[in-house]
C-alpha cells in the first residue's frame, strides 16, 4: 500500500512497517498528552487552538495537573527491539508503495535471530 493509506492506519492507533526495510519491525504512533481529565478531551471540539498546536485532540491522552504538553510523534522498533523515539519518514518512505501492517510483514530469519544463529 503506498504511504499515506499506511499513514491513515498508524494514525489510527496500527502498527505499519515496509517491506524488505529491515532496520524498523514497526512504525508506531505515541499519542501526545496534556494537562487535562479524560472526560474533557472526549468533550473538547476536535482541535484545541494553541494549547496542541492545532493538532486533533483524538491524538492525545490526558496527562497529569500543570504537566507540560507533549505532541505526539512516531516512534519505531528496530530488529533488535529497541525503540527508537521520533522516527520521521524519508522520501524513500513516503513514495515506498510496499507499506502494510506490521502484523503482515516477515521478517528473515537471520534479521529476527542473527546471522550467527542462522548458520
């Protein structure tokens, strides 16, 4: 699928990776939050000018009394397992038509164990 279809389902709380891109297992969004109850975002209109930088409120959770906003951002999960916090995408990634849920990408044998395990 190409970036924006894949862009649509990340933004709606799915993981998404590339084919044969083996650096990232999965591309992840991680809701932004703010100083506010959950009950009042689920009551806000869908943008709160200023206070998320005009982003949808449906992209934020409800942080602590006086906490500072957070945006949200993107994280990814290497083949290792480690995060990798703000992950931006290439123009490679953007004009990449083989994007899908993560959940549908194999990875090789040798990226999920190691070469030394697979020989």
């Amino acid at each position: 699928m190409k970036f924006s279809e894949a862009l649509d389902l990340a933004l709606a709380g799915q993981a998404i990776a590339r084919e044969g891109n083996y650096a990232y297992d999965r591309i992840f969004l991680v809701k932004g939050s703010i100083a506010s109850t959950p009950r009042s975002i689920e009551d806000a209109p869908e943008h709160s000018a200023g206070e998320t930088s005009d982003l949808p409120l449906k992209y934020f959770e409800a942080g602590d009394e006086n906490t500072a906003t957070r945006l949200p951002r993107f994280d990814a999960k290497d083949c290792n397992g480690n995060t990798v916090v703000g992950w931006t995408p290439e123009l490679v990634d953007m004009l990449a038509e083989d994007w899908d849920l993560a959940e549908n990408i194999s990875i090789p044998f040798e990226q999920e164990f190691g070469a030394e395990e697979a020989a």
